[in-house]
C-alpha cells in the first residue's frame, strides 16, 4: 500500500508557498556574472556540509570545512573530517542524479546516497543496507530516548511504499513534497546511523529534480542548525514515543516549519542574487571570463541555465524551450557552433545532439 500522507494546506502554508515561488523567479532570472554564480554554488555547497554535519554532532568550525574541502590539512579528528567529505561527495551526487529527472528516485538511489554519507565510517550491511535490528533516537543533553522507529522487519515494506509515493504523479509543490520526505524519511529511520544526513540530502535531490534548485545557491541545512531546538520539535511533535503510536500521523505543523525555512532561504537567495545583479562584473573576472560573458545574450543565457540541469541538448529540446519551429531551432544551434559555446555530437540528422564547450561549461561550474 502507497504511502498518503495526512496534512492540511493552512494560510500561512500558501504564504510561504508564494514566497518561495516569487523568489525563485527572481533569483533565476537575474543575470549575474557567471564566475559570481560559480563562487555562490562553491559556498552553499561547503556550508551544506559544515550545518548537516554539525547538527548530528561534528566539531568542524566554518573556517576548518573550507580548508579541508580545498585540500589543505586541518588538525581535528578523522571521523570529523570524513562526515565532512562524505557529505560533499554527496552533494556531487546529488547534483548527477537531479539531472535525471525523468527516471525514478528508486530505493537504490537512496541506498547509494547512505552509503557515501558513510563511507569509512561504517562497514558491512550497516553502510547502504536497510538496518536488522532497533535503533532509537536520544536526547542529546538527557541521552534518553525521545523516538523508537519501525522494527526493522517493517522498514522494507515501509521503504517500498515510501518510494512509490515519491514516484507518483501530482500537484504538490515541490517544497511540500521534500518537506513531507524529509519527515517521513527520518519516521522510518530505516539505516542503523546516518538517517538525518541522509534525510535532508534527499530532501534537496527532491527540490534539486522539482527544478527548485535555485541554481543550487542555498543550504536549507544552515537554516536547520541555527535553529536546532525548533528543528527537532518541528520534527517530534506529530508522532510518539514509539512509531506505532501514530504510524500516520497529521505533519501539518511540521510541514509548516519547513516550508517557512524554504521561503526564508529563498529570500536570502533572492537579495544574494539582487545585490550581484547590481553589481555587475566581479572586478576579479579574468579577461577570458569577461570575454565569454559579453559574447553572449539573454537567449544564451537561458540556454546555459538549461545545460545546468542536463548534460546534452537537441534540437527539439530547443523548440519547446523557446517555442520556435526547428528550422529556427537548427540556426540557432548552428550559430552557437560556430560561437563555441556548444559542440555537436552524433552522427546524421536524428542522432545529433549538443553538449556545452568546455570553457562554458566551466564557467556555469560543470
């Protein structure tokens, strides 16, 4: 039986809702200095996995995450150190599978997710494979236990219908959809260690593939962390002390927690984006970038936002991009040729496609 989860759209859900969507149309189409959108991605993607990391405990500060993740060699402890990368590499994950959108979010993909989150840390069926036996989540300060999840012969089953509802075509928002994820995800807690980690990467795949990537700029995960108290009320307050006391509960509440931390993000985003806007060039541009830059238009533009989000393009995908009939789609693609801002690949007329150059491909941080 399909997951169907119970909530209630309330006033304050439909605010939040149209903020999220009024600051993402705003955020991605502001043009902004495409080394400026490389830097942005750079520092959401470390602060992703500085906050997700230190809320489950790791004593890396800001500073010692952008050093370890440029390579440099930070004093601390390995497990520290390995949460850390283990998250980024994630992350890196994430970003090749959003562009799959048109397939599945398979169990098998949330598997593999665990399993870099994991990497080094645990072994075995414990890395990557559903637990066979108990857990329990514990107050941090108190160390007693404030939730006991399925028993681990009902994760599977759970996980199934999990994944099927995942998969079903709807209406939901996308932020209502990641937020319902992220809470029953963690509900199932269906790994023996690494579920909150693994529940908020999930979560932003979901946005990721909604196309709420909002050229993958924010970090949800800061939000979390600064507001540590409320996140985990937010999360405990629908079930009980043990699953079975409410297996389906009302996550209304919840779902009004993350959303608001959604349109808060998005804000920052918004205001991030405006203010590089007015900006212009970033004076640390090389004259190569700057060159590439000014060769192009806000049609080239659009183009390049779509190759954000897939690796290659055809000449249909043109069409329904800019709604243009194929032979204007075949100039199109034959000018940019000649530009260098794509490449063709494929051999004859139904098997050409096209692929970014590499220096735009660079400069969109490909």
């Amino acid at each position: 039986m399909t997951y169907n989860p119970k909530f209630q759209i309330t006033p304050r859900m439909v605010k939040y809702l149209g903020a999220i969507d009024a600051a993402k149309a705003i955020a991605e189409e502001l043009p902004i200095p495409l080394i400026l959108e490389q830097e942005f991605r750079k520092e959401a993607f470390i602060k992703m996995a500085h906050y997700s990391t230190k809320i489950e405990g790791n004593r890396l500060t800001l500073k010692q995450t952008k050093e370890l993740l440029a390579g440099k060699e930070v004093l601390a402890r390995e497990i520290d150190k390995k949460e850390v990368m283990n998250y980024y590499d994630c992350l890196g994950f994430i970003q090749r599978v959003s562009k799959l959108s048109k397939q599945p979010l398979t169990e098998k993909i949330i598997k593999e997710m665990h399993g870099i989150i994991q990497k080094g840390i645990l072994k075995g069926k414990l890395r990557g494979e559903y637990r066979e036996a108990q857990n329990a989540i514990y107050d941090s300060r108190t160390r007693k236990p404030v939730y006991f999840p399925p028993e681990a012969k009902d994760v599977s089953p759970l996980m199934k219908s999990f994944a099927e509802w995942l998969n079903q075509k709807s209406d939901l928002h996308p932020a209502l959809k990641a937020g319902i994820a992220h809470y029953q995800f963690v509900v199932i807690h269906p790994f023996m260690d690494g579920n909150g980690r693994t529940a908020r990467a999930l979560a932003t795949l979901i946005l990721y593939r909604e196309d709420y990537d909002l050229k993958r700029f924010y970090s949800l995960e800061g939000y979390y962390s600064e507001d540590l108290l409320g996140y985990y009320n937010a999360l405990q307050r629908s079930h009980g002390l043990h699953y079975y006391d409410a297996a389906n509960p009302d996550i209304t509440q919840w779902l009004e927690y993350f959303i608001k931390g959604v349109a808060i993000v998005f804000e920052d985003v918004k205001q991030k984006v405006q203010e590089a806007a007015k900006q212009g060039t970033s004076q640390q541009q090389t004259k190569v970038d700057r060159n590439l830059i000014e060769n192009i238009g806000p049609r080239e533009k659009r183009v390049l936002n779509y190759f954000r989000k897939t690796p290659q393009m055809r000449r249909k995908n043109l069409c329904i991009l800019f709604a243009i009939k194929d032979r204007t789609a075949g100039d199109l693609l034959k000018k940019w040729v000649r530009m260098g801002i794509i490449q063709r690949k494929g051999s004859g007329f139904r098997d050409a496609y096209y692929v970014l150059s590499a220096e735009y491909r660079r400069l969109i941080g490909g």
